[in-house]
C-alpha cells in the first residue's frame, strides 16, 4: 500500500511524544535568570578609563610653562639638573 508523507515526502511533525523525560524535565525546571559578572581586571580598567577621563577634564597643564619650556630645549638654555631637583624637592613630601 502506498502513503503520502506530507509535502514533499517531508512527515508531518508530531507532539512530544508521552512519557518522554525531556518534556517533564523542562516542565519541573525551575526559570533561570540571566546575570552578568565583570572581572576584577574589567573593574580595574573601568577605574583607570575613569580616572584618565577625570585628568583630561581638569588638566593642570600650563601652556604658556610648557611653551617656555619647549623653547628653552630648542635654544639648548634648558637646565636638565635644575628640574631634577625641583621634582625630588617636589617628591619628598609624598615618600616621607
């Protein structure tokens, strides 16, 4: 005897079939919930994105120092031993 296997040869689709386990394991799951986790090394380049972010907004930069500067080291005027002295002067207050 011949059949007909719905369109095109392809079988019509069944239910889940009873007494199947699968179905009854979905149906007593208990609903997960979606969570995000963020690493401490994603934590810590958040800060420093933050914190670089923070510096350019509030730039202490004098440009007219740095304009004299950048003139002082092109006239070769620019006394590389005087600045050294001024940042550890500078440091000492931090490291005591």
């Amino acid at each position: 005897m011949l059949s007909i296997q719905g369109v095109g040869g392809v079988p019509e689709p069944t239910g889940p079939k009873q007494g199947s386990s699968k179905a009854k394991d979905t149906e007593k799951a208990p609903a997960s919930s979606d969570g995000v986790s963020i690493s401490s090394e994603a934590a810590q380049a958040a800060e420093v994105i933050t914190a670089i972010s923070a510096s350019a907004k509030n730039s202490e930069i004098r440009q007219e120092r740095v304009e004299a500067a950048r003139q002082n080291i092109e006239s070769g005027t620019y006394k590389v031993q005087d600045v050294v002295r001024q940042v550890a002067e500078r440091l000492t207050k931090y490291v005591s």
